[in-house]
C-alpha cells in the first residue's frame, strides 16, 4: 500500500483522523511534528523560538522526505507542509493526499483552546486563522487527490469517508 497522506489546517483532526484510519487499515501511523520533536530533542513551540520558524521548516522538510521514501503509512502533515512545492511533490509521489477541509468558523472553534502553536498565538486569533488560510486554502486544495469536508463530521466519520473515497473498504 502507498501512503496515505493527510494535509489541512491546524486543529483540523490530521492526528486524530490518522490513527483511526491506521488501525482499520493496519498500517503505521506517523505525524510530522512528532517526528520532529522526537529527532531534535525539543518541542515545537521550543524550536520556533529558539531558531525561528524558517529552520523548522528546513528540518520539516528533511522529515518529509525521510517519510516520503517509506510506505505503508498514514501520515499527518503538519499544517504548513503545502508551503513548500518540494514537500507536496514528494509526498505526492509517496501516496495520496487528502486534505481534511473545514470552514474559517469551524477552524475558530477548532483551535480555541488548541496549544503548542507559535503561528496561532497574539491577540486576533480569528484574523491569524484568516490571513493563514487565506495564504494556504488553494495549497491545500492543489496539493490534494480527494477532498473531505469534515467539519460537521466525527473523528470516526472522518476517517470512514477517507476509506471509501480512497477505494480501500
Ligand atoms: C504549523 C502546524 C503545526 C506545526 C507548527 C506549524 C503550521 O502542525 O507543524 O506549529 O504552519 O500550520 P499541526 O497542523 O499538526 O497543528
């Protein structure tokens, strides 16, 4: 089996949906950013502070590729993996995308008690979620084989519609 490969905004339920997904096809579960907290020894909120986010994106980049050469996986993509064409190019190449899509409100209440996220923290959270997904909806969109709206489903919901849109029942 390729890899399946789920994209979408933070607090979108990639994690969440993902292991559901991996345990009914019996297949590993991988997350980027546990991946690369696990390989640097430091949380993200660490490293973004510390280095600053374009070094996060250079080490979130050589952990997608690192996963991009192994299969039999369901990966969750951090929210920003679309930003680089190089990343959507190799996970493409790995499997199928799928992004979970949901709307700005739905993604507002999403991330309402949501921690952990430098690129979500300041006072107007609605206007950072809306200036973020005003850069990467069409990303998301380009980068994806099948899109599911998931905001009015259940995680388990989300992850049936993931099987069945993908042929894999
Ligand atoms: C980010 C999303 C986060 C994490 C980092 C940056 C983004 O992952 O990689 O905080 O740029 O959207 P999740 O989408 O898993 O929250």
């Amino acid at each position: 089996m390729s890899n399946i490969v789920l994209v979408g905004f933070m607090g979108s339920g990639k994690s969440t949906v993902g292991r559901i997904v991996a345990d009914r096809l019996e297949s590993e579960f991988v997350d980027t950013d546990c991946l690369i907290e696990e390989r640097t020894g430091r949380s993200i909120q660490k490293l973004f502070s510390q280095d600053g986010e374009a070094q996060f994106r250079e080490i979130e980049a050589r952990v997608v590729r690192s996963i991009a050469s192994r299969d039999r996986q369901v990966i969750a993509a951090g929210g920003g993996v679309v930003l680089r064409p190089e990343n959507v190019a190799c996970l493409k190449g790995s499997g199928r995308v799928v992004y979970l899509r949901l709307t700005e409100e739905e993604l507002l209440e999403r991330t309402k008690h949501l921690r952990g996220r430098p690129l979500l923290e300041g006072d107007d959270r609605r206007k950072r979620v809306r200036e973020l997904l005003q850069e990467r909806r069409g990303l998301y969109e380009d980068a994806a084989d099948v899109i599911i709206d998931t905001g009015e489903l259940t995680p388990a919901q989300a992850a049936d519609a993931i099987v069945e849109r993908l042929g894999l029942e």
